[in-house]
C-alpha cells in the first residue's frame, strides 16, 4: 500500500473571525477526503495577502523548514493562488503547492462516475489552469500523481491557450447535448405531472443515505440492492447527481433527486460547470434542506446553502428544513419544535422517515381523505388511474362498476364528488 501524501496546511487569518479557523478543520476534511495526511498547520495573522508569495517572506521561510523537518510532499493554501503565486512560492519551499480549488478540483476528478460528472469536472479543471498557464506550467508537466494531480496535468496539458479552449468549447458541447437528455426526461416528468423534490445540502449532511432510507421500502431486496446510492462518512462522497422514484403515503407518485454537496468557498469553476445539474434545483417542486444537527457551524453552513439555493433559483419554491444525523445528538440539541417545515430524522437509523414523506406529502398535495368510491363500469379508466396512482384497497366487484376506498387529495376532492359514497378521514 502507497504511503499517503505528507501535506502542510497554510492558512492566512485577516481577522478575529473564528470561522478562519474552522475553515482549516473543514480544509483537514478535505485532504483526508482526497487520501492525504495532514502533519501540521500554520496560520498566520496579517493585514492583507502578499501577492507575490501570499504569506509573508518570513512565513515562506519558516514553511520551507517546516517542509525539509516534517518530510511535507504538499503544502496546501485554504485560499486561491494565483499561478504566480504557486510558482514563487515552490521556488521558496522546494515542495508541491496546490490551493484549496485545486485541492477539491483534485477530489471531484477522483468521485465522478458519470460520463456527465467527468466532463463538469475536466471542464472546471481546464477553466481553473487557463489563467495559470505560466505559474502552473511545471505543475502540468509532471510525471508523478499525488494531490492535485489528477486530470488534465496527468496528461501533459498543452499550454497552448487556444487549444484549451477549443477543448473547453468541446467539452461544453457535450455537456450541451447531455443536458438536451436531461431536458426531455424532465419534461417528461412534468407532463406525467410527477413532482420534483430536491434534496440539497452542505457536503456529507446524509443526502444520498437519506435517499437510500426513502426508496428502501419502495422495492424488493434486489431491486433495493440495484437502485440504491453510495454512501459513506466523508465529503463529497458522492457527486452524480442520483434521481429515484418514491410513492408517498397517499400513493402519488414523486421523483426524489440528490444533488452534488455545496462547501463553504465552493469553486466558482465547479458551480459553473455543474451549473447544468445543479439547475434542476430551480425547476423543483419542493426543497429539502438537509443539515446535519451535530456540524458546529451549523449556522454558517446553513446560510452558504440558502445563498447557494438563492443564486440557483429565480422563483419562490417551498422548503421543508430537515435535520439528520439526531441519533448521533447529546441531550439537549434539539431546540426546534417539529412542524411540518421542520423534521428531526436519522437518515442512518431510519428514523421519522416515515414523518418526512408525510410532511413532503402535506406540502405538495394537503389533506389527504380516505374515500369509499364506486366506478361505473362506463368509466372504468378511472379506476385504473386511480389504482395506478393512489393508495387503493378493499376492491369489490358487481355487475354495475369497481366498489373500493382509495385515498384522495384536498384538490381533487370534487374530480371525483359524484363517485364518492363515504369519506372515513381526512388528516
């Protein structure tokens, strides 16, 4: 087995802002995420960036000792450098240097999957290395892997601007194309009148196990087995976007879709490259914000969520504010009393599960009514309908029609007055 990459992390603090130093534990999470190993850390207080080598001269000093003492592979910025910045600062190190773009670029290049997810991810990379061709240009010609090695740099990427381009432009055709795909399957969804739930979250908040908790119940073993997400303890786990069908307590059917993890800092070269997936956001129906109740900047996550959703959709739509993870929770986290906008779960346990389909099922379609109905023979398409698309049971059949109870929804309570014989509840 490799021995993992030795990194030294740097950071510059321009204020008393604790969120700095919660920052470099986040940027921790991401080297362990891209299989390194963090030795050690510096943080240097100052009033602005240096833009020759970002930290001082004295700190590039005391970072090249630290890099010959401590044997560090890379040292790993938590800002964006310039190219220019990159390279003075190896001359002053003599080790690797990469920014936390290129450090989650790196991560991203590792977890696509998808034909799709592959091209969002070489396109972000292209676009991060074009402006840096002449810092980057002895970073995209070695031979040798590690951190912030991995695509374009692996394969000699031509410093060549207008072949870049051209390559982008190619990539971008292409994502052009599958993103036509993804319009006639979404179109197809609204004419089928199937509603669109997003769950949407900071990175490693439980999207994808809360995905697999929600369609569990909906198949057998082996077909659980085929459709189910990975899922793992760590960020950006996942990055394809996943899209299952679930049938909710009243019987409609909806579509759930898992959407890449946002991170404070988040590229603008991955947000515009994933722009195309990531704006199924706006066209949905309902959004479930997920947080992990135990993250201590919850908060601050929370806001670089729902400014993320706010730049990706242009129209008010319904939020249900979902915390995970409670089975993990100390006595005495939960403040919140739930509501149909607040659900406490464990995505991991399944727990309230149950609770969230009720609360995704209220918001999307109100009241539901369990109705005894009888379908004239005349109209017998109504009750397949029904049976295909709603909870149905207690089925008797006479020489006039189909006597059954189904469930129906508040709205369409009078499509089907004339059929309705007796209502048992409503809740």
């Amino acid at each position: 087995m490799e021995d993992k990459e030795r990194c030294l992390l740097v950071a510059v603090q321009l204020t008393s802002n604790s969120s700095d130093e919660n920052d470099m534990v986040e940027l921790e999470q991401l080297v362990e995420a891209a299989d390194g190993i963090v030795v050690s850390s510096i943080m240097q207080n100052k009033h602005g960036i240096d833009n020759r080598l970002y930290v001082g001269k004295g700190k590039a000093e005391e970072i090249a000792a630290y890099v010959k003492e401590l044997d560090i592979d890379t040292v790993i910025f938590n800002d964006e450098l310039s190219g220019s910045q990159i390279r003075n600062i190896e001359e002053a190190v003599d080790a690797k240097v990469i920014d936390r773009t290129n450090l989650i670029l790196d991560i991203f290049a590792k977890r696509a999957l998808t034909k799709e997810g592959q091209l969002q991810v070489e396109l972000a990379q292209l676009k991060y290395s074009l402006p840096r061709l002449v810092g980057l240009n002895t970073n995209l010609s070695r031979q040798g892997g590690g951190i912030g090695s991995k695509g374009p740099g692996e394969k000699k990427l031509e410093t060549d601007r207008r072949r870049i381009k051209d390559k982008i432009d190619d990539i971008q055709n292409q994502l052009n194309e599958l993103g036509k795909v993804r319009d006639t399957k979404r179109k197809k969804r609204m004419k089928d009148e199937i509603p669109i739930i997003s769950i949407v979250g900071y990175t490693n908040s439980g999207k994808s196990t809360l995905l697999n908790a929600l369609i569990e119940n909906q198949y057998s073993n082996a077909e659980y087995e085929n459709k189910k997400v990975f899922a793992r303890d760590m960020l950006f786990a996942t990055l394809d976007t996943e899209v299952r069908k679930v049938r909710l307590p009243g019987g409609r059917k909806v579509v759930f879709s898992d959407t890449v993890g946002f991170i404070k800092k988040l590229p603008t070269q991955i947000v515009e490259a994933f722009k195309g997936t990531l704006e199924e956001i706006k066209y949905a129906d309902l959004i479930i914000h997920l947080i992990d109740i135990n993250d201590e900047n919850m908060q601050d996550h929370k806001e670089t969520t729902t400014n993320l959703i706010e730049k990706l959709t242009n129209r008010e739509i319904p939020v249900i504010t979902v915390y995970n993870k409670v089975d993990k929770v100390i006595n005495g986290n939960i403040t919140t009393i739930p509501s149909n906008d607040i659900i406490y779960i464990s995505a991991r346990d399944k727990l309230n599960i149950d609770k969230l389909l009720d609360a995704v099922d209220c918001k999307l379609n109100g009241k539901k009514f369990k109705c005894r109905l009888k379908i004239p023979n005349s109209d017998i398409k109504t009750y397949y309908n029904l049976y295909e698309n709603r909870f149905t049971d207690n089925v008797e059949y006479d020489s006039e029609g189909i006597n059954f109870d189904a469930v129906l929804y508040e709205n369409e309570l009078n499509n089907y007055e004339k059929y309705i014989e007796v209502t048992y509840w409503n809740e």
